[in-house]
C-alpha cells in the first residue's frame, strides 16, 4: 500500500502483489495515473511504502544501503536526466572506473555513436544545461549508453519511447533490444504503446493501484473480456 507524502489519503497503490522473476522482463501497462511509474520508483526506493514491503533477492529495500541499491539499477526515463558536460562524462556519469573504449563501444551499441560523431567536438561535445542542445532522441540515446556501461542488474524503462517520433522511436527501440539481449537482467518495462512489449516474459496490468491481470501475451489476449484484450 502506498500513497504519496503530498496526499497521504489517495492511495496511488491498493495491496498490489507483484513477483519478478530474476533475469526476466516483465512490462507494466495499464491507464495513466494507475500506478504504474510509482512501482518504478518503489524499486528505486525514491519512496518507501507504507505497508508491506519491496524486496530484491529476498531482502526488504529498507535493509539495503540505498547508494549501493541505486548502482545496480539502470534507467531509462521519457524525459532522462542530462547534466551540463560532455557527452562522454554524460555517458560515463557515476561510474568513475570507465574507460573512453568503453563509453563508445556503449555509444554504437545504443545507436547513439553516429549522431555523436557528427557534432564537431564529437564525445567532448557540451551538451548545455540539462541537454539543451540534444534532441529528446538523443538523450534517450545518450541515457541507454549510460546503462550499458552502468551494466546494472535491475533495468527500469519508464515509458522510455513515449515522447520520440517515429523514426526516433525506431532507433531507441533497437538499442534498447540490444541493451536487454546483453546479459541476465531483470527489466521493468512501462509502456503505453503495446507493440514494444508484446515478447515480454509476463505482462501485469495494473488498475486502479493492483494488479488484475498477469500472463505473457498470447495468455492475456485469452481472456475473455480482459483488460489488456481491451486495449
């Protein structure tokens, strides 16, 4: 159960009981304002809930050390966070060790190489104050060669494609493909457009802060009358 310190009465989450399995992909769909982005940022641990608990390999999130949590996870938000510098220190932010063959070979692998190499600075190109001077393309570009060479082992895609024109949309999708083929992640999928998580290994739907619905593709389009049939 959770609701947000702001509105402590609207409960955003009802007793929602969800199971991930390790190294799986799940998505999450369901009308805006159900619950979903809160979910996310459950397993982040930008909030604690209030009843039960959220817990990674058996262990509640509220027993872990929440920096050494937060290194592990990989996100990919629609608006992701750009901060004033390179592309390459954008690239590389947080993980102090990486080396620049590693953020390119990041960058090519999130189809984010030859935008790069286009602008005259390339890698040491500034990208402004908040990434002004990309295009939401990019920075979604930008943000999944971030979490390759974050190399997480928790990834959250948070309507990751939702703002992008088509053809953007396209780039973005497939280096996202490759950023879940890379090794055994567990992957969290918001989504709005049903098409990018029609081959996630389950499918939760989520309605009014539960779950209602759970099953891979083909079962939920199964259900008579069901939910994510409807959609």
């Amino acid at each position: 159960v959770f609701s947000y310190p702001s509105r402590p009465d609207n409960k955003v989450l009802r007793g929602l009981n969800l199971k991930i399995p390790a190294g799986s992909t799940v998505a999450l769909v369901g009308s805006s304002g159900c619950g979903k982005s809160t979910i996310v940022s459950l397993v982040e641990r930008l909030y604690d809930p209030q009843e039960g608990s959220v817990m990674v390999d058996g262990v509640d999130l509220r027993e872990m050390d929440v920096k050494a949590h937060r290194r592990r996870i990989g996100i990919v938000t629609q608006d992701p966070a750009m901060f004033s510098g390179s592309i390459a220190s954008n690239i590389a932010y947080g993980n102090a060790s990486v080396t620049f063959e590693e953020i390119r070979a990041a960058a090519v692998s999130a189809n984010a190489h030859g935008f790069i190499e286009d602008f005259p600075d390339g890698y040491a190109t500034d990208v402004g104050e908040r990434g002004t001077q990309l295009s939401g393309g990019q920075k979604q570009r930008i943000s999944i060669a971030r979490a390759i060479v974050a190399n997480p082992s928790i990834l959250l895609l948070d309507e990751a494609t939702s703002a992008l024109d088509t053809d953007s949309e396209k780039m973005v999708q497939e280096a996202l493909d490759r950023l879940l083929g890379r090794h055994s992640v567990t992957t969290v999928v918001v989504a709005h457009r049903l098409q990018t998580i029609r081959n996630a290994d389950a499918i939760a739907v989520v309605h009014k802060g539960q779950v209602i619905e759970l099953g891979n593709h083909e079962t939920l389009m199964r259900i008579k009358n069901g939910r994510y049939r409807s959609m």
